[in-house]
C-alpha cells in the first residue's frame, strides 16, 4: 500500500515535472513565435520589381555604348537572392530582355494582393554635374509611397551611394500615377556621369544597387505592416 502511494507520489510527482518542463518550453518557445510571427508580418505584402525598358525599347544609351534596359533588368536580378533570403515575396515585370508595355506593368501592381510597386530606371543628363541616383512619386501618392521613397534612399544611401533628389515626379509617369497600390520608380544614377556610369554598369557596383533597394523594402515592409 506504501508502495502504492509512493507510485502515486512518484506519478504525481513527474506529472508536476511533465507541466514545469512544458511551462519552461512555453515560456521559452513564446520569444521565438513571437519572433517569426513578426517576421512573418514583416514579409506580408508583394513586391512588383519593375526593371524599366526592353526588348524594342533599351532605353538611354550611355557614350560607352551600354543601354540603360540592360542595366536596370540586372540590378533587378541582383535583387532576387536578397528578396528570397529575406522571404520577400515578390514578382519581376520582365526576367529577361522583352518588351513590356507601361499599361502591362501597371497592370501587375494593379492585381489584387498588398502590393508595392518598385520601378527601376537610370538618369541621363546633357551637360555634366548631375550625379545620384533619385526617388520619385506621384504627385497625389499615398503616405505609403512617400514612405516607401524615403526609405529606399536610405537603403541606397546606407550602401554609399549619392542622393540626388528625393521627390514628387512632374512628369505624370504612367506606372507612378495608373498603379493603385504604393509606387516609387528610382533613378539609379545619372549614366551621363562618369562615375555614376562605372557602377551602374560593374557588377559590384549593381549589387550594391540591388542591396541598398532590397534594406530599403526591408525597412518599408518592416514599418508598414
Ligand atoms: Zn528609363
């Protein structure tokens, strides 16, 4: 009977260690769902990568001969294994050299899904002194945008790249002004510019791009969700 009720004690007594070991790994797992439940907000939402140009249309033409439909489909590219290491769900309006219209990439941003429209482009100027890359929005964007424009030139900054201007585009551009979901279209740097030429068209110099856009998107679906 003795045994029986140390059998009992010893039952109970395991049971009592059963609920601490699972109140301490409770306690312990909950910083950690917490942890990737907030990652996982963070990822929440589409990225559209919009490399500007193709096919028919390169675009500008640098004096070395390189057009800009080139250079902005391979910082796009460079931008896909840092979308994916981070869960970044996204989509490329184009994945090679073809031509897209403006009313098909507006179209893409427009499908249903929390969406941000990243367009990409480079800058040319006739005379020289003009170097940076630029961030634009529409004239009546939402607050995310503007958000969504001043973080990319933080990421673009923090990667050591010249800010030439942050601001409202006047030029009514298509993709900024048909997409219903937040848009920014970046100018990546001025390919009049000899420096700015040199890292839009070297390799290390269009990863840092895709870098400094993709910590940017980080930060925009980090504040934003
Ligand atoms: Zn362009």
């Amino acid at each position: 009977m003795k045994q029986c009720d140390s059998n009992n004690f010893a039952y109970g007594d395991n049971r009592w260690k059963a609920l601490l070991v699972l109140s301490v790994v409770c306690l312990l797992a909950f910083p950690l769902w917490l942890h990737r439940a907030m990652g996982k907000d963070q990822t929440t939402g589409f990225v559209v990568i919009d490399p500007g140009h193709g096919g028919i249309d390169p675009g500008t033409r640098s004096s070395t001969g390189v057009d800009e439909k080139t250079i902005v489909l391979a910082v796009a590219k460079d931008m896909v294994p840092l979308l994916k290491h981070d869960h970044i769900k996204y989509v490329l309006t184009r994945d090679r050299d073809k031509y897209v219209s403006l009313s098909d990439r507006v179209q893409i941003a427009n499908r249903p899904g929390d969406r941000l429209l990243l367009s990409i482009h480079c800058d040319y100027f006739k005379q020289h002194g003009m170097d940076g890359f630029t961030v634009l929005y529409a004239q009546g964007a939402s607050h995310d945008s503007h958000v969504a424009a001043h973080l990319i030139a933080v990421g673009l900054i923090h990667e050591g790249f010249i800010c030439h201007n942050v601001r409202r585009d006047t030029r009514g551009l298509e993709v900024l002004d048909k997409s219903n979901c937040p848009a920014v279209l970046v100018e990546l740097g001025f390919m009049s510019d000899p420096h700015d030429l040199r890292y839009l068209t070297s390799k290390s110099g269009q990863q840092r791009l895709a870098a400094g856009l993709v910590r940017g998107l980080e930060a925009y679906l980090r504040v934003t969700r």
